[in-house]
C-alpha cells in the first residue's frame, strides 16, 4: 500500500477491516426490529454480520419466513454498505442442519467402540466389526493378539481378555434437537447436509451471492472424536475412535494394508510398544477422509456459487484435542476461503493458535483471516479487556473479527447464552465504534507490506498422532511433554522476539521449493511463505518426506536447527534417521539461550526490546516488524495485563532512519527522536498495561507532524469525593426469587428463580431448559404447530421491602406479561397492548404506581396456565429510589444525595448496570485564564479524539481503578474524550484553561449486576454460559455475587510538563 493510501485508510478505514459479529437469531424474529438492530450495527463500528441461528431461535429454521428475513437483512444491509454473511447451521457445529439431516441415521457420527470381556463373561457378537483374544495386563498393554472370526474359535485361555470392536451410534441429544452430529468423513452425509441448507439458500436468495451477500461461516465441523470423551454431545469415550463405514477400505486403499488386524495395536499398546505406525496411519486417514468428504467438497460447493467460505474447526488450542477432533487444524484451513479460529473466554494465552491460522495463511495465500472471539467472556467483560483479546490475535494475524455474539433478544434461555451481548443491550454500544475504529486502523496497519519472519518451526501434531490409544491418549505423559515443549518453544521465541511460522509436515512436504535469494543464501519456500532458517524442536516422530526437504535445504547451504533430542522415529517407525542428519547440522540442547541464539541467526531484521535503564529483556513484549517498499511497520504489544512497562530501548536492524508514531486510538501521528547506531535504528518508549504502539520507519516524512515530547509528571492531586452524581438510566431492583405453588397446593419454600423454574419443569416431566435444550422450532414442528399442552395453574410470589415510598411512579418489568395475571399486594397490574420495552424488546414495562407500594413487606404474585413454553424468569423494578441488600433481601430507599469513592453496589445501587456520571471539582488548578473552552483538536471523521498537544504542558484526568466498560470526561455538558482502556486517562488542558470549574467523569458500567450470574461462587469465572447461572452446592449462594461497580479510587488531575524547557 503506498503512503498516500495508507495513512487514508488508516485515518478511516472501511467497513472490510471492521468487525462483523455473530448476530444471533435467538427468537421470534421480526423483520422490522432485524432492520433496527442493522442500523445499531452500523452506529457501533461494525463493518457487517453473520446471520446465526441460536439457542431459542422460534422462527422456523429454513422456512420460507426465515429466506424473508434473510433477504429483507440483506437488502439493507447492502444499503449501508455492510458486509451480509450466512451461516450454515442452526445453532453449531455445522453439518445437520438442525437435525434436518441426521433424522436420517445413515448419516449420523458414528464411533468405534473397543469393549473388554473376560472369558466368562464373553458373548459372540454378530454385528462385530472385530473380535480378538489377548492377554491384557495395566488395561492398555497387549500380547499376543489374535483375530477370531467365528463363535467356534472363541477358546480363551484364563488371564487372557477378549476384545470386542464394535460399530456405535453416536447418543442422540437434545442439542442436536434429539438427533445427532453427522459423520463427516462421509461424503453422502455432506452432500445431503448441503442439499439441505447450501441449495435451499441458493433457491431462496441465490441471486445475491458473491454480490451483498459475501459468504457463508461453517462452525466447528469435526471428525468423531479420537479416544476422547465429549459428554456434553453425548459423543465418544476413551475407548473409542472415529469411524464411517468405509474406513476399511479407504484405509487400505490410503495406506497400503488392512487396518483390522492392527485394531489392536491402534487401541492398545502391543507388547507395551506406545508409539506404532498404524496409529500415526490412522490419525492421517481420518484427516485425508475428513478434508475430502467434508472440507473440499464444502469449498467447492461455495466457490461453484460465488461464496466465500469462512468458520473455524472444533478444538484448535493444542495437540491433543486437535488430534482427537481434526487431527491437523493447519491441514483444514487451507480448504477455507478466508480460513478461520476461536479463542473464547478472557483469560486465554493461547496464542499459538493465532500463529497456526497465519502460518498456513501466509503460505497458501489466504488474506483475511477470522477469529471468532469475546465469547463465553460475560457481561462484565470490559473495553480494555476487548482490547487485550483482540490485540494479541491481530499481531499473529487476525484481521476479520467475529464477536460472539449480538444478541437478537434476551427472551427466556437467549439471555444466558454466552453472555454478554455486545449489541444494544449493553450499556456501552453507543461508544463501541471506539474499540472498532482502534482495531480496523490496527489491522491496516498489520496488512501493509509483509512480515519480516525468516522462521520455520515444524509443528509436532504427528508426534502426538503416533500416541494415540484407549484410555492413555489425552493424559500420557509423553504426550503432555509435547504439549509442554511445544508451548515453550512458542514462548521463547516471542519473547526473543523471533518471528516465525509453523509448519504442517504434509504440506511441506508437498508445498516446498528449495531456491536461493539474490545475495546467494538458500531459500525454503513453502507455497507463498519464504524462510532462511528452520527449526526442529519437541517432536518425536517426523515424516521421511521432510527429512529429505530439509536434507536439501541443508545442502543447498540453508540453516537447519534441532533442539533437543532428534526425533528417534521416522514415519512413527524407529530410526536413527533424523539422529544422523541431526549430527550433520546445527544441534543444541532444548533450552532458551542456546536454542534460541541459533534462531536468532536466520533472521535478517533482528529486534531487541530491552528496560531502558537495566538492559533486561522485555520478554511480555511481543512484536511484529513489516516490510511496506521501502519502509518498515514495527507493532509492539505489551501482553502483561497488570504493569506498564516503564522505558523501553527499541533496536531494530532497519535501513531507514525516520520514525513516526501512528496513534490507532486517536488516528493521530507523532516524530519519535531517535538515534541511529551502526546498522540498527533505536529509540526510546514506554507501553501501558496491555498496551500497544504502531511505528513507521522511513527515510521521508511530513515535517508538519509534531514531535512527541518526553513530558515528565510535575504535579498530581487526587480529588476525594463525595460527588454529586446522575444517573443516565432508571435504577434497578432485580426480583430473582420467588415462591411457587402448582393448582392450589401449599406455596413452596422461596428459590432462586432458575432452580424455581426447574423444579416446576421436574413436576411435570419437562426436559429443563438450557443452552442444549431442543429449539422451540423445531419443538414447534414436532408438535406439527399444535399449541403446547397445558399443565396447570402455577403461581410465583417474588417479596421486596419497601423503607421509604418512592415520589414517583416506579416501573414494573418482565417478559411476555401476557402470558400471566400480576398483582401487586392483592392490586391487579395491567400492560397496554403494545408495551414499551427496557433494554431488550423482550423486557416489557408498565408503570407501578407508588399507591400500590407500603411499607414493609410487599408481594407481587404472578399467575398462569403453565406449558412447555412458559419461561420463568427473573422481574424488575425501575425507578428513581435506592436499594438496600442485606443478604438475599431487598429494600426499596432514597437515592444517596452524593456518591463516595467506592464500588457503588453499597450505595444504593447494587443493581444499577447504566452510566453514573460523577461531577468533579477541579477549581484552582488552571493556570493562566483564557476567554473560552478550545474545541478538541481532532483529525477528520475522529470526533472526540484529543491528541497529545506540541506545547510544553499538558494536564490529565485519570481513573486509575475503576470498574465499568470504559470511562468518558465531560465539562459542561460537552464530551471532551474517551478513556477506553490503560492508562484510563483523558487530556483536559484546554477545559482547566478556559476556567471551567467542574469536569463530569463519567463510568460506563457493564450489564454483570443486573443480568449476572448473580449468585455463583466464585464471583469471578475462567468462562461464562448457561451453566454458570444455574450453579449449586459450594458454586450457589443464596445472597447476591455482586461486580465491583463504579470509581474504585480517587480520580487523580496529573500535570505534565516538558523538563528541558
């Protein structure tokens, strides 16, 4: 990209290079409210969406109605310029269509299944794929096999064991919608999976395909699990593998043997043999059989209908599951359009996953590479921490970013579907287009030009393949030593600095070419990747076809590197092979300095990252340097999620000598001083926690971009509190527990509402809703549209207290209040017939007047004709009042007339989830007075954004311990800029000058303490889904769980100023 086009883009870059979230379709969809939420899209940044069937979609799936919306979303879509995506299933993982495929059981997932029977207990099996007689010692060690094909030859001795191979059904399950997943490495189950979904989209709306419609995301297709238990599909165990029905044959025709004889060996360790060539066979086929039947023929249908393909496999994050599951993930995305990964939950470091997509990107040629992500991260995960997922997955290579999810409502099950909803119902979606613009310019920025990464690592997935078996697989020792190695060897190499990609052994072997540069030095290109240098390290077995790629690149005069013990196995068969080669390149021990400082030989554009004052290397900083004509890109990422760095010392071995900082937040620009020594540029910086900078390097630069100054901190008041406050939304009181009873017996003793609703759905033998609970379309269709068989009267009872009488009228809200009779402390409370909603259109409202409230105890008691359908949930009281907690117990007070520094949950708004806007006085700190307010500088389109200023001075605000999604600063009434993430902090110089005597800081809160979970213990989780808002025993508490909410220490007024002035 050449400069001009650069630096337009990044300033504003388009829709391509913004994200495109997973819009779940979670409800009785209307077209009038999809168009709305399309709009709201577009107001938060994103540059598209995937339209995606969830957990309580009640439009039925694939009918006409559903192409209606489809089309009428498309059509808008393509009016704002947004990029409209399919999604090819209902719910995930994709292939059976909702069950629409696998009610046919010829295509359902099926397994082989390996049983144990002592002599006595052994019984002739027909339908037996195989039967053998052995002698079996630590459940796992076999001797002497032997294959019996008749009843007659059933003549085991005692100590010997009988094994039993036998073909299994997958277990049919409510998430499948009481089917199963299909079997994917059969290409009939494919096909009919495409006739199905594929060709119905193309009758309905294929005339927009490869026009607004751009593609289509498959999710988490999979082979049947490998030797790995998946109870939560109801798929598999460790004593069985994948299989379809031709996999005798296509195993031979594959490999070159017969596979039943050795189904001993591939389950087993014969004569305690742990590693065997059949297993390593095995694990191939599937992944030959999986690509072909499913993957190719998936591309080709969409490539033959001008479709991009895009999604992600099942189970990426390491060696075994993705053994267990695609055998190879770097294989699969070759046979994606824009191939894609998911890294859920906040607290994931897997970054290797990342550099797997890119990898194999980068060498077939794939641009746009897709991350699923944010999802399972809860509501209240925040800007900054948006910020620290995104940030490590765009520098390995990720630039398409789906956000799970955007919820379509919140009605019933669909609200604790991986919250949050990063759509209308969080509080902050007016600001998202903050963190969009960040990321797009940040991904424009890390596609211009390419990566300097000379680095080939060979991927050790293989060397977990030759280990698989029954019951040892996930946890043998050997095993988790790979995981181990292959970990560290990604560590090292970030923290060295070392860029570099991984390489799959197959494709390698078939995409290479070994050349030399223009100065002379081997090359080793795989498909569209070149490298100086590769890197064997914590494999155990390698293919002989790479052994003999890299035995030529090392003749040719290229850098081969093993560390630590060679590979003792070739082709999973013991050899001294790759011992002998090793012997005759480079070789060092498997440890970080010298492994790495043979690394760091292969590349031509070294960087160090080191503690300006101590020299030490900044191993949490992680980077990536780009090569753009004559100028170089250089992305640092602090990954230390709780320490700025202080100085750092840059060194980059560069040509160019001029550096400008490119601001993604602000989209401004800043010259960087630095110094030029030898070969290598230096300079100085400094990174917030979890912080990032952009740098070009060239030779020419635009002399009216002003310099950044070395402003030192002069002075710094904390400014204690208690605040006047406002509030931007009504306060919340959550009624969450209720009494219940059934017809008319006795009322039951009061529960949290989840565990009400199941019991109410255990005494009448209804399956209980969850996120796998069957779709209520596909519930509907099986009822043939009948309406739901009614149960009974069931009637709920939810108390609160009341301390003092609000002024004015409160609201009540709740979902489909016309399905229920309310009253209020004996008063019916009435809903008009289209009531205004609260958050989601599910929230319905009505107003509850203050004369139906006393003192004391109050009871809202709800009534109705209970069926399947009928969802108990949780209601609400909105209001201008506060709220006392004392235990589970809720007590209706005055609003506090001030707001202390502190979590605001003890001060009167435990349940509060909008903005409170905090009124700060700041008089006598401004320095000379000016006449007026200056208006935030800013460049074009980036309202809002206030630069460093070029003068000698600058005065901040910050929060340095706050608890919300982000933090905004007013004065007067007038937005004068964002905090969105570290160091929470806001430039106020102008207001301070022009005299103004109050700043409003205002906290952006998250929706946690309003929609929870409210109750589980810990308060914090590694994840969230539906399972953490129905927790029990030590995970429940019957009191809240409440989020830290609000400013959590004093906000501080910090004045910089230039030292050398």
């Amino acid at each position: 990209m050449k400069p001009k086009q650069l630096l337009n883009t990044f300033y504003n870059p388009g829709n391509e290079w913004r994200g495109k979230p997973f819009w779940s379709w979670n409800g009785k969809l209307n077209k009038n409210e999809l168009i709305r939420q399309i709009h709201i899209m577009k107001k938060m940044g994103m540059g598209g969406y995937f339209m995606h069937s969830r957990t309580g979609l009640a439009t039925e799936y694939l009918s006409d109605e559903w192409f209606d919306l489809i089309n009428a979303c498309t059509d808008e879509g393509e009016k704002l310029g947004m990029e409209t995506w399919l999604y090819d299933e209902d719910r995930w993982p994709s292939g059976l269509a909702g069950g629409l495929v696998t009610k046919d059981k010829k295509y359902r997932e099926r397994f082989l299944h390996m049983t144990v029977a002592a002599p006595e207990n052994f019984e002739w099996d027909n339908d037996a794929v195989a039967i053998f007689i052995c002698e079996l010692k630590e459940k796992v060690i076999c001797t002497n096999p032997r294959q019996i094909h008749s009843a007659d030859e059933a003549n085991a001795k005692a100590g010997e064991s009988y094994l039993i191979f036998k073909v299994e059904l997958s277990k049919e399950n409510s998430f499948y919608n009481g089917t199963t997943y299909i079997d994917t490495m059969n290409p009939e189950a494919t096909r009919e999976f495409i006739r199905v979904t594929h060709e119905k989209y193309k009758e309905k709306c294929g005339e927009k395909f490869g026009k607004s419609i751009k593609g289509i995301f498959t999710d988490e297709p999979r082979r049947a699990n490998m030797f790995y238990g998946f109870p939560g599909q109801a798929s598999g165990s460790p004593s069985s593998t994948s299989w379809t029905d031709k996999m005798p044959e296509e195993f031979k025709k594959r490999t070159g043997y017969d596979l039943i004889p050795c189904l001993p060996e591939l389950f087993l360790r014969v004569d305690g043999n742990e590693v065997a060539k059949v297993k390593w066979d095995f694990v191939e086929v599937t992944q030959q059989l999986f690509l072909d039947n499913y993957a190719k023929i998936c591309q080709k249908w969409c490539n033959d209908n001008n479709l991009i393909i895009t999604g992600h496999i099942l189970e990426e994050g390491n060696l075994v599951m993705q053994t267990a599951f695609c055998s190879s993930a770097m294989r699969y995305y070759e046979f994606m359009d824009y191939p894609g990964m998911d890294e859920l939950s906040e607290g994931s470091k897997k970054y290797w996953v990342a550099k797997q997509l890119s990898s194999a990107g980068r060498q077939t040629g794939k641009k746009w590479l897709l991350s699923e992500l944010y999802g399972c991260t809860g509501w209240q995960f925040n800007f900054q921490s948006h910020k620290a997922v995104g940030d490590w997955q765009t520098l390995f290579g990720v630039n398409l970013r789906c956000h799970h999810l955007s919820w379509y409502t919140m009605k019933g099950e669909a609200k604790r579907d991986y919250p949050a909803s990063i759509l209308h119902q969080s509080g902050w979606w007016k600001d998202y287009d903050v963190v969009e613009t960040y990321f797009a310019r940040m991904g424009v920025m890390l596609n211009t030009g390419d990566p300097c990464r000379d680095l080939l690592v060979i991927h050790p997935i293989e060397s977990a393949w030759s280990r698989v078996g029954a019951y040892t697989f996930p946890n043998d020792p050997v095993v988790q030593e790979l995981e181990s190695k292959f970990r560290k060897v990604f560590d090292w190499l970030a923290s060295e600095k070392i860029d570099f990609d991984y390489g799959d052994e197959e494709m390698i072997s078939r995409l290479y070419k070994i050349r030399k540069d223009e100065t002379g030095n081997a090359i080793l290109d795989i498909g569209e990747a070149a490298y100086r240098g590769v890197l064997v390290a914590g494999s155990t077995t390698i293919r002989k076809s790479v052994l003999n790629v890299l035995k030529k690149f090392s003749e040719e005069g290229g850098k081969v590197i093993f560390a630590g013990e060679p590979p003792e196995y070739v082709n999973a068969e013991k050899s001294d092979e790759a011992k002998s080669f090793a012997a005759t390149v480079t070789t060092t021990s498997f440890d970080k300095k010298t492994a790495m400082a043979e690394c760091a030989k292969c590349v031509a554009h070294p960087v160090t990252i080191t503690d300006a004052e101590t020299g030490r290397v900044m191993e949490k900083i992680f980077c990536q340097l780009r090569k753009n004509d004559d100028e170089y890109i250089l992305v640092l990422l602090n990954t230390d999620l709780e320490n700025p760095t202080g100085e750092i010392k840059i060194s980059a071995k560069v040509q160019p000598t001029k550096i400008v900082e490119w601001d993604c937040l602000s989209g401004i620009r800043y010259k960087i001083t630095s110094n030029k020594s030898g070969e290598k540029i230096q300079f100085i910086t400094s990174l917030s926690t979890a912080g990032s900078k952009v740098f070009v390097i060239n030779d020419e630069i635009d002399e009216t971009i002003p310099l950044k100054k070395d402003l030192q901190i002069s002075s710094t008041e904390k400014l204690s509190g208690p605040f006047d406050y406002s509030l931007n939304e009504s306060n919340i009181c959550v009624l969450d527990s209720a009494e219940y009873k059934i017809n008319d017996g006795e009322w039951q003793i009061e529960l949290e509402i989840l565990k009400v609703d199941r019991a109410i759905r255990q005494r009448f033998n209804l399956e209980p809703r969850s996120g796998s609970m069957i779709q209520p379309w596909y519930r509907d269709m099986l009822r043939g549209h009948a309406k739901p068989e009614s149960k009974g009267k069931v009637s709920l009872a939810f108390s609160f207290n009341v301390e003092e009488i609000p002024k004015k009228d409160l609201e009540f809200c709740m979902e489909e209040p016309q399905n229920f009779s309310v009253k209020i402390n004996g008063n019916k409370i009435n809903f008009d017939e289209n009531p205004d909603t609260w958050i989601d259109i599910c929230f319905k409202k009505t107003t509850l007047p203050v004369s139906l409230l006393k003192h004391g105890t109050n009871r809202i008691e709800i009534e109705t004709d209970f069926h399947e359908e009928i969802d108990w949930e949780a209601i609400y009281l909105l209001g201008n009042f506060g709220v006392k907690i004392d235990g589970k117990n809720k007590t209706l007070t005055a609003l506090p007339e001030k707001l202390n520094i502190g979590c605001i949950t003890t001060q009167g708004l435990p349940f509060y989830s909008g903005a409170v806007r905090y009124n700060l006085p700041i008089e006598g700190l401004s320095g000379s007075q000016h006449p007026k307010m200056e208006e935030p500088c800013h460049q074009p389109k980036m309202e809002g954004r206030c630069p460093q200023r070029p003068d000698n001075e600058k005065i901040i605000i910050s929060a340095p311990e706050n608890e919300g999604a982000l933090i905004k600063v007013f004065a007067d009434d007038k937005f004068i800029g964002f905090a969105p993430w570290h160091p929470y902090e806001v430039d106020i110089t102008e207001v301070v000058k022009s005299g103004i005597k109050n700043i409003e800081l205002e906290v952006v809160l998250t929706r946690r303490n309003t929609f929870g979970p409210l109750h589980q213990i810990p308060l914090k989780a590694h994840a969230y889904g539906p399972g953490n808002f129905t927790t029990d025993g030590a995970n429940f508490s019957e009191n809240y769980m409440l989020y830290p909410a609000g400013l959590l220490a004093e906000p501080e007024i910090k004045r910089y100023e230039d030292m050398k002035v």
